[in-house]
C-alpha cells in the first residue's frame, strides 16, 4: 500500500515501485512511468531524482523552443504539490477544473505572454450556456493558484488575475415553494422511515447530500438536542486502481463546515426510534452512496406530484425559510457551515420592495415619537 501523499508501493516481488506522471505538452495527454528500488528509501530517491530529471527537462526544452515556460507546467506542478499537501478529493476536484476549463484555452500559452485578454477567454460562453456562479468562483481560485505558483517557481506571468463578471443578473435561487413543501412533507410523514426521516432532516438542517449520507449514530446527542458534522462522502475518481470510481469518506467541505446545529423537538422525537440502530443513520454499517439517495429523493418528489429537483435545493429551501422567519443572518451562517456571513447574506437575503418599505415605516415610526416628545414639552 502507498503511503499517505506518495504514489510509493510495496510489490509481489519483494521490490518497491514509485511512480509519477509525465506529462506530453504537445498532446496534452499523461503517461505513467515507474523507478524501482530494493528499499523504500531508495524508490523515494530514484521517484525525486526522475521527477526532477523531467522537470529539467521540460524546462530546457520550453526555454529554447518557446518563450519561456507554458502555463501547462506551472498548473502540473502546483497540482502536483496539492496531491502531496491536500486531500486526494481537493486534489482531483481542481485536477477537473483544470481540465475542463483551463488546460485547452490557457495549457500552451508561455507564462511571458499572458494576459488579462487571453484569461478573459476562459469565462467567455459566447453562444454556450453562462457558467454558474460557483463554477465560475471555482476556475478563478485554480487559475489565481497557478499564477501564484508559476511566480514563485518560475518568476514568470502576472501573480494575480481579477475576473470582471459580464454577466446578467444573477439567477433566482430554486427552493421549494410554501405548496411543493406542504406536499413533500406529507409524503415524507406518510409510513416513515429512516430515508424520509433523512431527507426531512436536511431539509430541517440544511445539511448537504455528502453530510447526511455520511452522518452517524455518535454524530447524534439527543440530551443535549445537537448534530455534529464531523465527515462528508462523495464518489470521486482514483488514479492507478482497479475502479474507476470509490466513494470516500473524508472531512468536510472546508473547516467552517465542520458544525454542530441544533435540533428542533419535532426532529429528536422522530430519530428516537431508530437512534443507535447500526454505525451511520441512513444504511447502519456504511455510509449511504449519495447517488442512490439522489434517486431515492427524485422518487419521493415524483409521489408527492413535484418535477425533478437537485437535492441541493433542501438546503437553499431550509435557508430561505430560516431568512423569512427573521433568523439572525449569523446564526444561519455557521448552521449551514458557509465560511464567510456575506456567502450567507449575497445568496439568502433578497428583501422585497414591500419589506424595505416596513423597516422605512418602522423609522418614520421612532422619528414621530421624538416630534410626540417635544411637542409635550
């Protein structure tokens, strides 16, 4: 078995074998290429000392071929140090946005001559579909992480890019409106169980597919009325195995979204039943494939006479409703685990024109006790 951030393996044989990605610029395409070592220590040299022979050599062939490195190195590099530093889902998640959206457009331009116009390109969807607003947030986080790293390795490129968004007005948030929830509800009351429980308790909490999927029994403190999310699963991509895709268990989202959210007496009433019944709450002895959940959610809208919806949208739905019953912005902020109050307050709060004229009344309303006042003097 590798060990942890190493692609460094114990053979049959008795050998160990490291391995590493190489790259063909012109093609765009990667190959895998082994060194061997009768110790692991001496695989670890030999991996270092190819891995560097590469890199020197891509660089010597970029210096003289074309001005200077292209931002194909630069990106293959800081990836590379992400697989090393950060969580293997981190790292193919910006491993896919690198590929899908960045390495065609920006993956043979040299690091010299690039500028805002040709990174501008990137988010242009001329005659396409616009790209979302969290797509968009997460091409520029790896686009501005390249830059970085392509500056202090190769003191070349700007260190910085700003992207002007020329969009539209944003998109209204989908949720689930008053009727739709009225039908969920009651489908999900009808002969509950613990997967309608499930889905009743995002939309509760505002916990995301990944959170309830992974959610266990000890995550659960009835007495003190509380739910701690401590872990997310999703199915992501493995390099160099057997499967194409596992599903993996891991922290969740960021350090913000490691919460603990209270839970109502309705909620704590309906998990008595089945509190303790196996390791986690949806399938006992593993966690629950968010795949399959997805689905099973799709069939219970379809019973309850409601279209196709993400699940994400028991979320934005438990949001909106915590906004509308005059929850402290805050409080919901660290309930749905966001890392800034302004995410919270940019995609949530959209006050209406009737409600901007109660809080101008509520005004005008101090503003005539002072005239009452003075005029009694």
């Amino acid at each position: 078995m590798a060990r942890r951030g190493e692609n460094i393996r114990k053979r049959k044989d008795g050998r160990w074998e490291g391995r590493f990605t190489v790259y063909d610029i012109e093609k765009g395409q990667p190959y895998v290429r082994s060194v061997y070592g009768r110790s692991y220590g001496e695989a670890k040299e030999k991996l270092s000392q190819a891995k560097r022979s590469v890199e020197l050599l891509l660089e010597g062939f970029m210096g003289t071929a074309m001005s200077g490195p292209v931002f194909h190195m630069a990106a293959q590099g800081w990836l590379e140090e992400v697989k090393q530093t950060k969580k293997y889902s981190t790292y193919r998640k910006y491993r896919t946005v690198y590929e899908k959206h960045l390495r065609e457009r920006l993956g043979g331009v040299p690091l010299s001559e690039l500028d805002e116009q040709t990174m501008d390109s990137v988010f242009a969807r001329d005659g396409e579909q616009m790209l979302s607003t969290s797509l968009t947030s997460s091409i520029l986080s790896v686009l501005n992480r390249i830059l970085d790293y392509a500056s202090v390795r190769y003191h070349a490129g700007p260190e910085t890019y700003t992207y002007r968004k020329r969009h539209p007005d944003r998109r209204p948030l989908e949720i689930l409106n008053h009727t739709q929830q009225a039908k969920l509800i009651r489908r999900l009351y009808d002969r509950m169980d613990i997967y309608k429980l499930g889905i009743l308790l995002c939309i509760s909490t505002g916990l995301r597919l990944g959170e309830i999927c992974a959610l266990k029994w000890e995550d659960i403190d009835l007495e003190g009325g509380l739910l701690h999310v401590n872990a997310t699963v999703q199915r992501i991509a493995i390099d160099d195995a057997s499967t194409k895709t596992t599903l993996l268990e891991g922290a969740p989202k960021s350090v913000f979204s490691k919460r603990e959210i209270p839970l109502s007496d309705e909620v704590m009433k309906l998990l008595c039943p089945y509190y303790g019944k196996g390791i986690y709450v949806l399938k006992g002895s593993c966690p629950m494939e968010p795949r399959t959940y997805q689905n099973r959610f799709q069939r219970y809208l379809e019973e309850a006479g409601i279209e196709r919806k993400n699940f994400h949208i028991l979320r934005h739905t438990f949001a909106t409703n915590c906004v509308e019953g005059g929850a402290d912005i805050k409080s919901l902020s660290e309930i749905l685990g966001h890392s800034d109050v302004k995410i919270t307050l940019n995609r949530y709060v959209h006050p209406d024109l009737e409600m901007k004229r109660q809080h101008l009344n509520a005004i005008s309303a101090v503003y005539g006790q002072y005239l009452s006042a003075g005029a009694g003097r």
